[in-house]
C-alpha cells in the first residue's frame, strides 16, 4: 500500500524580497530539504523541514540559498 501524501498550505516570507510566498509542505515526511523559487523576484528560496520526535511538530526554516557561502 502506497504512503498517502499529505499537504498543508503555509505562508513563508521571501528572504530576498519579503514577498508573501505560499507552499503546500507535505507533513507526511519526516525530513525534507529543497529550493523553491520566490513568484516575485525570483529569487531561489532554500527550505529545511525537520520533524521534532520530542513534540511531533514539524520545524520549518527558510532562508536565501546564497546565505550558506557567506
């Protein structure tokens, strides 16, 4: 039996540009990392998803993709 996807829709801010930026997460992952691109300015947007086995809540950060070389 197939994993059933599960979306949540949430509302991020672009680092770039502060535009209002919206996603549907699937909570049913445990961890996920990956880019998104702002409709705006097109800036790239890097998103880490971690589940918190402690609490169960799903951690979401959001920041520029070019802030890791800097």
């Amino acid at each position: 039996m197939a994993a059933t996807t599960q979306l949540k829709d949430a509302i991020l801010h672009c680092p770039h540009c502060g535009h209002n930026v919206h996603l549907d997460i699937d909570i049913s992952e445990e961890e996920q990392d990956y880019q998104d691109e702002c409709a705006a300015c097109g800036g790239d947007i890097h998103i880490r998803m971690h589940r918190d086995i402690g609490d169960g809540k799903l951690h979401v950060s959001v920041d520029a993709d070019d802030e890791q070389y800097y």
